[in-house]
C-alpha cells in the first residue's frame, strides 16, 4: 500500500507562481521529527495553519527560505512539509519546516518567517519508518542542491526577511 525503499520518488522543483510568506512562534509539535526520523521540524501553531496558509495549497513537500528572529540568524535552506503525515494519520493539518542548519539548541519560542518558494512532491505514505527516513533524507538532499537555482536564489532576497 505505501512506498517501500526500493519505489523510486519523483521529485521536482517547480516554482511557486505566488511564494507563500508565513510568520510566527515555532511551536511545540508531536516530537518525532528529531526522535523517530533524525530530521526536527520546527512547527507553526495551529492558527497559522488554518488561518494564514491559503486552504487550496496542495499538501506535500516544499523548499523555500527560513529565517529565525534572532540578530545573529540568517535566511537558511528549508524544507517544508505540509499535510497530514499518512505514515502517521494525524487529524490536523500541519506546517513543519526542516532549516538547512545545525542548531546547537531548540528554538521553541522563537519567531520563525518562512517563504514557501517550491514544489518537490506530493504527501506520500510509506510502508515503514526506514522508507520513510530515506524519502526524507533525499527530500532534504534535493532542496539543498535545488536551491542554488538563480531562480529560487533570487527569492531569498525579499524584505520579508
Ligand atoms: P516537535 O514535534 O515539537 O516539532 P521535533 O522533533 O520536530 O519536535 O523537533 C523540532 C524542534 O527542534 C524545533 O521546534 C526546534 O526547536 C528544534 N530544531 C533544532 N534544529 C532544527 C532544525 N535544523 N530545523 C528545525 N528545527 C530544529
Ligand atoms: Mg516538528
């Protein structure tokens, strides 16, 4: 029924014709992305969830541009999963997003912006966790090298951030 290790994924990087700006407190989740999968995902709360991302947005994997509040933060490399999760049935959508970065802490707390720039792949479900952890190892590889784009570097400089 779901995708196993040896099913190939299809990846893309399709541009946003609208980019999606999001702003808010990374809040808690269900705590399995650095536990069960290696890969934290800080999440938006769920009023932004239903509130500011546009409804008719596709659930699936996206790339796009992070930046924490901080004075020493950047705009860094994400990758952004927004659905449901198959693999764990959850009831409520949810925005999670991966920054390409090494955090020595968590950032509970701290004011996020976020801009969804593109389109890597549908929600998927897989038929176990190792397939699953693989399909997010490779999305992560694929949004790093993505990014380079001139096309999806040129949206990193936004006065947004
Ligand atoms: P939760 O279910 O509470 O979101 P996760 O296991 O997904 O828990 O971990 C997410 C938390 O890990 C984030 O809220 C953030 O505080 C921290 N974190 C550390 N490094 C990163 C990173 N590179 N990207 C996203 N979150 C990170
Ligand atoms: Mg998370």
């Amino acid at each position: 029924k779901g995708i196993s290790s040896s099913n190939k994924v299809e990846r893309k990087s399709d541009i946003l014709e609208t980019p999606i700006v999001l702003e808010g407190e990374v809040v808690k989740g269900f705590g399995r992305g650095s536990k069960e999968i290696g890969c934290p995902t800080a999440n938006f709360s769920q009023d932004i969830v239903e509130n500011k991302l546009p409804a008719t947005l596709d659930a699936g994997i996206y790339l796009g541009w992070a930046k924490l509040d901080g004075e020493s933060d950047r705009v860094e490399k994400a990758v952004v999963s927004i659905g449901w999760n198959p693999f764990y049935k959850n009831t409520k959508k949810s925005v999670e997003t991966h920054i390409l970065k090494m955090y020595d802490t968590d950032f509970y707390g701290r004011w996020m912006k976020l801009k969804i720039c593109g389109y890597i792949r549908p929600e998927l479900n897989f038929d176990g966790l190792d397939a699953l952890i693989t399909a997010i190892q490779e999305d992560v590889e694929h949004a790093k090298q993505q990014l380079d784009q001139s096309k999806f570097l040129e949206m990193k400089e936004d006065e947004c951030f």
